[in-house]
C-alpha cells in the first residue's frame, strides 16, 4: 500500500464507519496520546521499566495507530503525505549529505 492509497484508505473507512473526522485538535491529542503509549511499550522493552503482569505489548500495533491519525490529520488538512515525505527526503539529503558518514560518534 501507498501513502496515498493509505491516506485513500483511512478517508474511506472515516466516511463509512466513522462518520466523520474528529476534529484537528482532538487528532493531535489522540496522536499525542498514541506516540504515549508506543513510548510506553518501548521504555518497557528496552529501556529499565518493566510491564504490568499479563501485559502483551504490541510495538507494531502502536505504531500503526500512530500513523492511523497522522493519516487523518493530513487528510483533514489537505497534506500530500507522498510529496511532503519526498521533500523531506530532499531536504535531509542535501542538508546532511556527508553529515554523518563524517560523524565520529557514529564510527
């Protein structure tokens, strides 16, 4: 699946089971609280915290979630994720071209 047959996808699945967009402010809070909780499976996970017993963490499911909203939010602002995500590319390669091949951290 594509960006935009995903951002087609969730608009389609809005419109027929949703009823509607919630609105823009309520999607940056529920995808404020989704990046939560996937912080939450990854501090568990691999940082020193550990989960609640019975608990069955699902990092990808997380991760979907999130970028279910993020998918709304572009929608109902009208944002081409595919042409955003390749400027991005752009930009990144450009500005960082050499940026971290000559990163001693990262030898």
């Amino acid at each position: 699946m594509t960006i935009k047959e995903a951002q087609q996808a969730v608009d389609k699945w809005i419109k027929e089971n949703g009823v509607r967009y919630f609105s823009e402010l309520t999607n940056m809070a529920c995808l404020t609280e989704e990046v939560g909780e996937l912080a939450r499976v990854m501090a568990r996970t691999y940082g020193d915290q550990s989960f609640k017993e019975g608990e069955k963490p699902n990092l990808g499911e997380e991760m979907a979630d999130i970028l279910w909203v993020l998918l709304c939010l572009a929608n109902q602002t009208s944002v081409n994720l595919t042409e955003e995500l390749q400027k991005s590319f752009d930009k990144k390669t450009k500005r960082d071209k050499d940026r971290h091949k000559n990163n001693p951290k990262l030898k």
